[in-house]
C-alpha cells in the first residue's frame, strides 16, 4: 500500500485536496495533510511535514508519495524527510489532479512507480477540449 502526503502553504489547501483525494480513492488509500505553519499562518513547516510523514510511516505503508503546491515547499519537505525509513517520492505533478489520479492508482494496488507516474502524467491533462 503507498501513502500519499499532501504539502501546501495552506492548511485549508491541504486538508481540502486530502478529503477530494480521499472520496476519489474511497478511503482505501492512507492520505495525510501538511499544511500551513504550526500556529495556523501561511508557509511550510517541516515540523508539520515531519509529523504527517511519521504518522503515514508507523503504518504498514509500502512508500510515500508526496504532492506539494508551489516549489519552496520541496526544501521544507526534504528537509521533513530527511532519514525517513521507507521509500519515497516528492512529485512534480500538479496538486489536485496529481492527487487524483495517484489515489486511484494506489487504490487499485499500484507500487511506489506506478503511482507515481499515474500522477506525473497530469502534467500534460487538457481540461478543455478544442
């Protein structure tokens, strides 16, 4: 099983993707939010990282997939996954469908790659046709 960490500056962004990411993968897939500092305010923490990756990681999780909004959350998330004792992966995909198509993926049993990619290939979603 692969759990997903999903990483905004905004607490409400985070535990927003996390219930549609949820609903979509039918609560089949482990899904943690990190968001916004400790004190509620914008910006990322890798303290509030560092917490939802140890609760995704005292799981029986595979391998985590993080999802994150805008690009300084990556130091702060390499920084909260410094040492982190299972397999992981920091996506470049887009936030939401990113989430998406990864829960999906994870639900219907998909590895740490195959997840992973499923995500990487929203980078190129066309939202509208024509």
């Amino acid at each position: 099983m692969i759990g997903m960490l999903i990483v905004s500056h905004s607490r409400k962004i985070a535990e927003g993707v996390q219930e549609l990411a949820e609903q979509m993968g039918q609560q089949q897939v482990l899904i943690r939010a990190a968001g916004g500092m400790s004190d509620g305010t914008l910006g990322t923490s890798a303290e509030v990282i560092h917490a939802a990756a140890t609760q995704l990681g005292s799981t029986p999780i595979d391998g985590l997939l993080v999802l994150l909004d805008l690009g300084s959350a990556v130091l702060s998330t390499e920084m909260a996954l410094e040492g982190f004792a299972k397999p992981f992966v920091i996506s470049d995909a887009p936030l939401v469908e990113g989430a998406i198509m990864a829960v999906i993926e994870a639900a219907i049993g998909g590895d740490l790659e195959r997840v992973a990619a499923a995500a990487e290939r929203t980078k190129t979603l066309r939202k509208l046709l024509g």
